[in-house]
C-alpha cells in the first residue's frame, strides 16, 4: 500500500531563505509526482509535475527532484516571500490502471517578512 | 479559462441527513476527481471519472456515498445518511486526461460540511 510522508510538517523561516520540503513515499512504482500548493480555505494550486521518467521540473523560483529509486522527492524554494505562506502537498500518481493520486499531509509553510 | 466550479460553498447539516455537492469541471476536461480533505490531512481520493465512466472508486464508502457524471461533465456527489466522520472539505479535480498521461489536476476551491 502506499505511502506518502511529508517532513517537516510544519516550517518557519526569515524572508528571502532558501528551503528544501521533503517528501518520500514507500512504493517506487509510481507514474508521476506533483507538488501543490494550499492556501487557507482554498483548493489546491498545481505547482510542478514530475513525470516519472524525469528528475526535476522548474518554474520560476521553484524546483523540484525526483529520484524513484530511493522513494523521495524536494521542493526547493529559492529567496522565500510571505507571500510563499501556504501549505505545500505532494501528491504520487500509482503506475497501474487508475492512477490513483495519493497525498502526503503537507508541511506548513510561514515566511516571516 | 474558468476554474473548476463547485457548490455549494458551505453546508451544515445534522447525522442522518442527506447532502449533495455539485462540481462543474474546465471545459473540455475529460478527466473528474472528487477527494475528501479532512482538517490537518492530505486530500483522499473518493472517486474518478474519465468522461462518464468510472476509473477507480476504491476508497468511495459505497454504503452511504454515491457519485455520477452522466454526461460527460458535471458531477454530483452525494452522502446518505452522513455521519458524524464526514466533516471535511469535499474537494473536486479535472485534468485533461486525453493523451494516457496525468496532466496537473486543477482544483475548485471545495465545500466544507459540517456534520452536527
């Protein structure tokens, strides 16, 4: 079955900071991996989606890796803005019939200007 | 390009009773989501459609829970009788999903239920 954890649940960080969010699941068998964003009372935000013949994806200042093998993916956020304050999910895609999205939990995220 | 839409926005209803959601997915988009989002965790994958037919509804409790797509493109949701572990946000999802890929899911902004 699987699973997918997000680590830290939930992060504090001065503005302009870089960071890194984690996220691994247990089952490397998956088709494709996004990362989302959730602001409060909101739905979710596609940020970047790593299909899994891939390793990273970009968009502005924005990265995220994939590595399959080893079960674990990282949002790279570069110069962090409060306006970066939201919840961050990832989210696999299952590599059978279906597709089955799974999300992990999220990590909290609050930039302090 | 119009979002997902979904309605209503809020809804408070007591356990045993009835409810449904509604959700009208971009246009074009052949791919429906509905997830349930309980405070504090991930979004759980209810059930998909591609276009009317259903691709997985595993983790939909069929006793109580029922969902449709009939033509193609709207959907509804609905929970009978509801219990007191409903309380989430109800959230649904469209993709493309023409080309065997899963395209970015692109989210309405949810119904939140609360079950008194």
């Amino acid at each position: 079955k699987q699973e997918v954890t997000q680590i830290p649940a939930a992060l504090s960080v001065p503005e302009g900071e870089n960071l890194v969010l984690n996220c691994s699941f247990t089952d490397s068998a998956i088709y494709n991996l996004q990362w989302f964003r959730q602001d409060p009372g909101k739905g979710l935000t596609s940020l970047l989606l790593i299909q899994s013949s891939q390793r990273e994806q970009t968009s502005g200042r924005l990265n995220a890796s994939l590595d399959k093998s080893s079960g674990r993916s990282t949002l790279y956020i570069a110069a962090s803005q409060p306006g970066d304050s939201a919840t961050y999910l990832c989210a696999v895609g299952g590599d059978t019939g279906g597709f089955k999205t799974i999300f992990g939990a999220g990590t909290r995220l609050f930039v302090k200007a | 390009e119009a979002g997902v839409a979904q309605s209503p926005r809020y809804k408070i209803i007591e356990k045993r009773q009835s409810v449904a959601f509604w959700c009208n997915p971009i246009s074009g988009h052949a791919t429906l989501y509905w997830y349930q989002q309980i405070l504090g965790q991930g979004p759980k994958l209810l059930i998909q459609f591609q276009n009317n037919g259903v691709v997985d509804d595993s983790q939909l409790p069929k006793d109580r829970f029922s969902a449709e797509r009939l033509k193609g493109v709207d959907s509804t949701l609905k929970i009978q009788p509801a219990k007191l572990e409903d309380s989430a946000v109800y959230l649904c999802a469209s993709s493309v999903g023409h080309s065997g890929f899963v395209e970015p899911q692109h989210f309405g902004d949810g119904t939140r239920l609360s079950i008194l």
